[in-house]
C-alpha cells in the first residue's frame, strides 16, 4: 500500500529533488514534502511538481515537529553526503551526516504515525583494501575501515538506524547501499574525475570498478519509498570496469602516479578545488569495490536495466566527453604532478 505521506531529505541534489519529483507525480500518495537546508535549483522546484519544499535543518530538533505535525509516514533519508565541498567542510560534512540523522531518528521515534524509514546507505561502509573478497555481500564488514570519511559516516549512521529499528520495531527500515552512481546528470566526485583531460591513477593499481546508472538508483529509491521491501540490499549494476579500461573508455589520458606521490597529488587537485580526493576514495582507486547483488535481484525484486559498461557508456555520451588530443596535455600534467609531489611530499 502507497504511503500517506512522504518526506525526503537532501531535495536540494540530484537523487532527493528526483525523487520528490517521482513521489509527487503517484496519485496514489497524499502529500510529499522535501527538506533541505537550502531550496532546490528552479529547474528541479519546477519538476517537484505538488512535492512541497521545507526549509529545515535536520540537525535541528525542530525537524520533529515538520513530522508530527504532517502526520508523516514514510521518511527517506537521501541527504547522507559524500562531498565535504558542498556542505563546507569535511567537519561540516560529518555533522550533517552523523548528528542530522541522529536527530532526525529522534524525530521518527517520537512520531507515531512513521511506519517506513528508508536510508540512501553507500557500499563505501565495505571500505576498500588489499584483502578485500571478491564480492561483499550485505553480511560482510570491511577488512579495514577507514578513521573518517563518507564510508565510517554511512557506517555509524546505518549503527544508529539498527537502533532505531530496535526501539521501533513496528517501522520497516530498508537499508540501500549504493555503489558509485553515474549517469549524465548526476554530479558526484567520480563524475568529475572522469571528465578530467588527464587522470590521475595510483602506479601499479587497476582497481575493479562497479557503478549504477543514476535513474536505476531512482527507481530503488522510489520502490523502497513505496512498497514494504525491509531489510538491507546491496544495489549496483552487473558488471565491473577495471579503471583503466573506463579511462579509456571516456577518452581520457591515465597519468600513472607512484604510490607516495598518491597524497601531495590529492591535496593538490583538492586544494585547487578540481577533484575532492580523500584519502577514503584514494584507496578506492587503488584497490576498488565489487558488491553481490543477489538479494536485490531475488528479495527487492528490481534488476539494473543499465550495467556498469552500459551506465558509464550513458555518461560519457550525455557529458559529450570528446577524446583528449595532443600531448600538450600529458606533458603539462606530468610537470605539475611531479612539482606538487617534491613541494608537499
């Protein structure tokens, strides 16, 4: 049975904003209401259609009362963010991240009428190493996790919702860990590395990279919000690319770097604000992440419509990538990297 009424948080980025935009066009929900700290772009309030917007912070325990008094019965949590640049920081980040969902349980936990809690996870909580398994399923921890970042966000957050779940167990709480999202329209950290002319990548590294096409993300998120799908799932495309094989395929040029050089690079590209690389996604481009997607198939009932060739094939159409030409730029790109590893290293 469609929910009543739907809240989403994080409508101000791609996936909370298109999937306000979903919920509100299905006659068959009442209200949509969508929360963010700031409004959306105009063009996306325009597609959110009768989805109403709620300047609201979710750290703040005023997020309560947008719940109880809406007589909220679905929350899906979308704003858990991955890009420090965008909320200000990566102390900023964690905040949001950790200290907005805490409140915004506590919220869920006081309201009687929330029934359906579903959290937009990442599959970064798997962290990336050397001795990672083939394929992690929804059972596995990692092998090594990192001390901060996105992933040990996503990890304490996912901790806090078991809680949750605990102290209500009359609520279904689906849990979507997502791999990488890509697509045209989307804007995340991996969309930006691959639309650099040269690459850098981690010298001796060919990492196995798995993604998913940013409107099968949408359609997950909108069934979860939806339909009674409790439980955790992991959510990607079939298929992997090894890193070089996607550099190649976006036409780019790879500029192999040695494995000190990794972290003077990083902070170069970060501080000149051109790639956010932490060291959390450093390690992902060493080793990669590959998850089993079983129990979507056979328990969630929704098979990718794009594999992970097919979706990164759809970026690189729709961001009208062209082949990068000429050595100018391999040459220029080696200079830099090499100057920023002796000036910081």
């Amino acid at each position: 049975m469609a929910p009543s009424v739907v809240l989403v948080t994080g409508v101000s980025g791609f996936l909370g904003g298109h999937l306000a935009a979903r919920l509100a066009a299905d006659p068959s929900i009442d209200r949509v209401l969508g929360v963010d700290t700031v409004p959306p772009p105009r063009d996306l309030l325009r597609r959110m259609g009768r989805a109403e917007f709620v300047r609201a912070d979710i750290r703040n325990p005023l997020i309560s009362k947008v719940i109880s008094s809406a007589s909220v019965s679905t929350v899906v949590h979308a704003s858990v963010s991955a890009s420090p640049a965008r909320v200000g920081g990566r102390t900023a980040m964690k905040e949001m991240n950790v200290i907005g969902t805490m409140q915004l349980l506590a919220a869920c936990q006081k309201a009687a009428s929330v029934t359906r809690v579903v959290l937009k996870s990442t599959t970064a909580v798997y962290g990336s190493s050397s001795r990672d398994p083939a394929l992690f399923d929804e059972a596995m921890t990692p092998k090594e996790m990192s001390s901060g970042g996105y992933g040990k966000d996503a990890s304490e957050i996912e901790g806090y919702l078991r809680g949750f779940a605990r102290r209500r167990p009359d609520v279904d709480v689906t849990v979507l860990r997502f791999a990488n999202f890509i697509g045209p329209r989307i804007d995340t950290v991996l969309t930006r590395y691959f639309a650099l002319p040269v690459i850098p990548t981690v010298l001796g590294y060919d990492a196995r990279v798995q993604l998913v096409h940013e409107e099968d993300a949408l359609v997950v998120l909108q069934r979860a919000a939806t339909e009674e799908l409790p439980g955790v799932y992991n959510v990607a495309a079939d298929g992997v690319l090894l890193l070089s094989q996607a550099i190649r395929r976006a036409g780019r040029v790879p500029l192999p770097v040695p494995q000190p050089a990794v972290g003077p690079v990083g902070r170069l590209f970060r501080s000149a604000r051109i790639v956010d690389f932490s060291p959390e996604q450093m390690r992902f481009l060493n080793f990669g992440r590959v998850v089993d997607t079983r129990r979507l198939r056979e328990e969630f009932g929704f098979t990718p419509r794009w594999t992970t060739a097919q979706a990164f094939d759809d970026y690189v159409r729709g961001r009208a990538l062209r082949p990068v030409v000429g050595g100018g730029w391999v040459d220029v790109a080696e200079r830099g990297a090499l100057a920023a590893a002796k000036a910081l290293g």
